[in-house]
C-alpha cells in the first residue's frame, strides 16, 4: 500500500483568500524555478530572477497582473505549493496550457497528472473546443504526459526551434 499525500489543486487566487487580503500560497516561487530552469536547460542561465528576460521576470514578480486574464491552479502537498499551471483566456474558441511545473521535492506524486486534469475541467467549463501548448523538446516526461491526456503533436505556431507544438480537441 502506498501513502500518498493527497493533491489539492485550487484556483489562484480564487475565493479561499483571506478577508485581510492576504492570498493563498501562490505561483511565485513555482514561476521563478521553471523559469530559471528552463533558461539553463536552453543554455542561457542566469544567477536570479532579476536577470531573468522582462517578460517572465514580470510573471515571477507579478503573477496577478501577468496572468490578470486568465486562471492560474495551484498544486499542494501537505499543505505547501507543489505545481501549477496556466490556462489562457479562451480565443476563438482555444485555450492554452503554459508554466506547467511540479516541484522537484513532489515529482511521481501526480501532481503533474492532477494540475492537467483541472486545467482541462477549467477550459472546458469555459466552453472552449480546443487545448494547445508548447512545451521544449527535451522535456520527454511532459511530453508523455500531455499524451496519456490525448494531446498529439501539431504542426508548429512557434519559430524557437526546440518547441512542441500540441493540441487536444475536446
């Protein structure tokens, strides 16, 4: 028999915030290590978040304001942040999965199963017929992952060259 701890997935920061203010544990820290992450793994680390490009160094720092439009689930694990994950504003009828991250401590815990399986109750919730992403290819494990949920490979929306261009309809 396995003891797993449960996974929580909720909506940030949603309506569990506090009367004073004050959010549920959030994206930040989850945003700063993908992001640091995945500029070593392209060959371009960097020391910290304030060398991070504008762009993702304004999501790390301002979550609310960077993702203001669409809806960012949060992952726990006993209680601390484990994962999260984006799901664009639907357009034309399409939403979007971006910043899919799992902890490294909570890796082969389902956290990565668990925030996929909300994303798509969340875009489908909203009326969407489509899902896509973009994900490096080296990132086999995702790959994989974002398969077993029926996304195939699509022909690519993105020059970088690396990427992985996937969809699933609903």
């Amino acid at each position: 028999m396995t003891d797993r701890t449960e996974v929580r997935i909720h909506r940030w920061p949603g309506q569990d915030s506090s009367p004073h203010g004050l959010l549920p544990p959030g994206p930040a820290a989850l945003l700063a290590a993908y992001h640091l992450r995945t500029q070593a793994e392209k060959g371009e680390a960097v020391a910290g978040v304030d060398a991070l490009p504008a762009s993702y160094r304004a999501e790390v720092l301002d979550p609310l304001s960077a993702f203001a439009d669409d809806v960012v689930l949060v992952a726990s694990v006993g209680g601390r942040p484990a994962g999260c994950v984006v799901v664009t504003a639907p357009v034309d009828g399409c939403s979007e999965l971006k910043r899919l991250w799992t902890d490294e401590a909570c890796r082969g815990e389902g956290v990565g199963s668990a925030l996929v399986r909300a994303a798509l109750v969340q875009a489908a919730e909203t009326g969407v017929r489509r899902v896509r992403l973009s994900v490096w290819e080296w990132r086999t494990g995702a790959i994989a992952l974002y398969q077993r949920f029926g996304f195939t490979v699509v022909e690519s929306w993105d020059r970088r060259g690396g990427l992985v261009c996937m969809r699933a309809d609903m």
